[in-house]
C-alpha cells in the first residue's frame, strides 16, 4: 500500500482549512502519471485505487486484505498455484469484463469477470493480467484520460497495480502492443480467457502466429479448477452471502401475505439483501406467482400472485464475489390447496434424500439420477406421469438437480457434473417440478411450478446445508405466514419453526 507519505511530493494540491484537498485537475497533471491519486476531494489520507481499501474502507476490510475476506497472501498463492498448473514455460492472459453500455455514455452496473478477481483481486474494468513462470504478474492497466477521471472518477493505474494488487510488472495499456509480444515470443504456450478475449491482443501479429500454430488455449479448465474448491476465506464469503439471502427471503417471505405482487417481492428481496451487505444480486430473481412458477427461469416478475397460488422465487445475492442461489416456493395466503401439498411434499422429500447424498466421491450426476428415479415414482404415483419411464417427465422437469456455486452461478462450468465430489466445493441442489398449464393431467395439477434449492457445501464427512436456516417445511412455512398475520392477541406456537 503506498501511503500518504509517500506520494505527497507527487502532488500539487491545494490545502483548504487546514487539510491537503487534492483536485482532480492536479492529479491530472500530476508528475506521476499512472493516476493512482488520492481520493478525490477526500480529506482522509488514503491512496484511492478506484476500489476499497483497508485504509479508505476499514468497515470491510482488514489490514493485508486486497478484496474484502481475501489477504494479498491468498492472492499470491492463487498466481503460484496457476502458473504450477500450467504446462511449463505458458503465458497466461486474462482480461478483465467489459463495460456494457445501457444508451451511448450510460453503463449497465459492472461485475467484473470471476477469473480474473480470482488472480489479481482487481474489481475495475479495463486491464489486461499476464502471467508466467518468467515475469510472475504483469498488469497492463488503463490510462485513463483527465475527462474520464473528472466522470467517472479515479481508477487503479501502474502505481496501484504494483504497491496494491502485488504485480511483479506493470504497464500502461498502450504499451502493451510493444511489450506483450515479447513475453508471447518466449512463451511455449499460450492460454487465455475466451469468455473475455480482446481484439487488443488477438490481433497482435505474436498472438495470431501463435494461434495458427495451435499454441493458444481456453485458461478456464485451469482457473475452474482452482476455484471448484473453496478456501477456508472464500467459505465465509458464501456463508455470509447464503445468509443474507436466506435472512432476506425470509423477510420477503413474511410479506408476501400482505403484498402478493411478482414485482414487489423482487423489490423486497433486493433492498433486505443490500441492506444486509450485498453488493448486488447474483441474478434477476426468480418471482413467479401460479403458472410463472413453471417458467423455470422466469424474469418478468410484474404479475399478482393470486389468492390459492403458490409464489417461486429464486434468488441469491453477491457478497464481495461469492454468491448464493436459493430457492422457496409457498402459498402467500398461509394455506396450501391439496393438490399443492402433495406436489410439494415430493419435491422437498426429493430435495432432502439428494442432500443426504452430498458427500465426498459421490457426482453431481449421481445425485441427478437418484432424483430423476425418486420424482419419476412420485409424479406416476401421483397420476402425473402415465408410467414411471414416460418421455413426458422431460416436460415436467428438464432441469440438472444442481451446479457448482461459487463467484458465479454455475460456478466452475468447465468441470463435468461427473467429477466426484470434494471437500470445499459448493453445490447447490434443487428439484422441481414444472407443470404447463396444457399439460395433460387433472385440472389441479396444472399450472403448478415448485422449486426447493438449498446451497450444500461439501464437508470431510459428508455436507452442511448453507441455506438450512431458510423454512421448507409445511408446517413451519404455514407457521410463518400465519404468525405474519395474526393480531398481536392470537400469537401460534412457533417453537416447531424455530426448534
Ligand atoms: N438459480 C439460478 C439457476 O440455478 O440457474
Ligand atoms: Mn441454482
């Protein structure tokens, strides 16, 4: 970290009651020219690196933490382990996310790309990481121009890339059509990021040879291996992210008697889970009131739920980069119809014999098939299913029983479902069933969508349920809603709910 101290000369600042008040227009034209100024119009003495800090942030992170919850160390060993992984003498090259534009200078909200948070722990746009066995990291950082430091403010350049995120190396941008194709020259082999690949340093004359040659690979079989298995930090990262979530559904869950609207229990679910700490959601939750909770997944949330229907809603929430992904469906009105009931009780026996299946060795396709047997045999006992191997159940359910989870949804996605299992991988389990409203069946069953998600965290000796303080029980469910609305006078036992 480069303190005040040490940078100051640097400056040409302004000092404004007593206190040395940097503008921007100084920074600027600043001797030191990677723009890793102090924070803008701050009076505190920190060096703003376009994103928080121990020192400008010091609510979320702690002394030697480059993200929040994930030491400079951590980092580190992430590069080390990387460049172990890959075949000797490989260049590795990341880019960061692009910014999407919503109209012409209007951004959608960035997310950077989880690889390379992963590596350089750099939640800001616009840079390029290398690594190799050779340089270790080089960071290419963006120059930003005097106009988008007054617009959109400061952000890490050369200065913060070495002293902040630990590149061994670090340049401006454009240098990196002098500079990158010598490191591809000595390179054996070159992988990079496909998801975010750059016409940048696609179209340099070093990387197109080296792609004709076949020398150029997909780095995400590696950087999905590593994130597959989460670290003792990144574990509390997801349980903090599942907590929120499951705090916030509950909350939404609470309301929905007295507001049964697709559109605001999104709303409810969002504001409880930024109120809680979330920097944004993980995806558009899911809020389907009767049929749309047969769209598996639904987005367009702006129906009422109408008295009798069962709500779905799917949601998670990103808490500095892990995610959560959880699933509840239940009867706003506090009663299920029998035809509810008996899908319900299906789907959520289903969803804890897969959950008692989560142990170390055993596949994510191992449990999908264990699911697949036990819903066929419920659905035909039901009278859904004609007999036990109709084709039709594909209609009902054409979903996996679950995906990898980590810092992003399907986390992990170049690692099959037919990989055993291992402590520190987090998956998610959740069977449902999706009725049409065209389907062929009783009149009851029709239009009726059900989704049980828990988050399962593989464990030494078998799981621990991540989204387990999250109600699935009917009584418990009933309970709640129930409780929510009664009078102060007839307060329920809910000692069932909370036992
Ligand atoms: N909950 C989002 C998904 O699993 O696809
Ligand atoms: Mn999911």
């Amino acid at each position: 970290m480069v303190k005040y101290s040490d940078v100051q000369f640097g400056y040409h600042g302004t000092f404004i009651d007593g206190e040395r008040k940097l503008s921007v227009v100084s920074q600027v034209f600043s001797p030191w020219h990677d723009f890793t100024g102090l924070a803008t119009y701050a009076t505190e003495r920190y060096v703003d690196v376009g994103q928080p800090t121990s020192l400008s942030h010091p609510q979320l992170l702690a002394e030697g933490e480059i993200t929040p919850g994930i030491t400079c160390d951590e980092y580190i060993s992430r590069r080390k382990r990387l460049l172990e992984l890959l075949p000797e003498k490989s260049l590795a090259i990341i880019a960061s996310a692009p910014v999407k534009m919503m109209t012409d200078v209007v951004p959608y909200p960035f997310r950077q790309d989880a690889d390379y948070l992963y590596i350089t722990g750099s939640s800001q746009p616009g840079g390029v990481a290398v690594l190799s066995e050779e340089c270790g990291l080089c960071m290419f950082m963006p120059d930003p121009d005097p106009h988008d430091v007054v617009w959109q403010g400061q952000v890490a350049g050369v200065e913060a890339a070495l002293d902040f995120f630990k590149a061994e190396k670090a340049f401006p941008l454009s240098k990196m059509h002098k500079i990158l194709p010598e490191m591809i020259g000595r390179a054996s082999r070159l992988f990079h990021n496909i998801k975010t690949a750059l016409p940048s340093y696609m179209e340099l004359e070093a990387f197109r040879g080296a792609s004709l040659n076949n020398k150029v690979k997909d780095l995400s079989r590696y950087t999905h291996e590593m994130r597959w298995i989460k670290s003792p930090s990144e574990l509390k990262l997801m349980r903090e992210s599942a907590s929120i979530a499951c705090q916030s559904l509950l909350q939404t869950m609470l309301l929905s008697r007295t507001f049964p609207e697709e559109s605001k229990l999104s709303a409810k679910v969002e504001y409880d889970c930024k109120m809680r700490g979330a920097q944004r959601m993980a995806f558009n939750p899911v809020v389907g009131g009767g049929a749309n909770g047969s769209v598996i997944h639904y987005s367009r949330n702006d129906q009422k739920v109408r008295a009798g229907e069962l709500v779905l809603m799917d949601v998670g929430c990103e808490f500095h980069g892990y995610l959560s992904d959880l699933t509840r469906t239940w009867p706003p009105c506090g009663s299920f119809s029998s035809a509810q009931e008996i899908l319900y009780s299906l789907i959520l026996e289903t969803n804890k014999e897969c959950v008692k299946l989560c142990k170390p060795g055993v596949s994510i396709q191992q449990i999908h098939n264990y699911s697949v047997q036990m819903l066929r045999r419920g659905l035909k006992e039901i009278g859904i299913l004609k007999d036990e191997t109709s084709y039709s159940y594909h209609e009902l359910n054409p979903t996996s029983i679950g995906h990898y989870l980590g810092m992003d949804v399907h986390d992990s996605a170049m690692i099959s479902n037919d990989r055993p299992l291992q402590p520190g991988v987090v998956i998610t389990i959740e069977p449902g069933v999706y009725i049409p409203i065209s389907y062929d069946a009783k009149d009851r069953f029709r239009g009726i969508g059900i989704r049980i998600e828990d988050e399962v965290l593989i464990t030494e000796t078998g799981y621990e349920v991540l989204t387990g303080s999250m109600p699935k029980e009917i009584p418990h469910i009933k309970s709640l809603l129930n409780f929510a609305h009664s009078t102060a006078t007839e307060v329920p036992d809910l000692s069932a709910v909370f036992s």
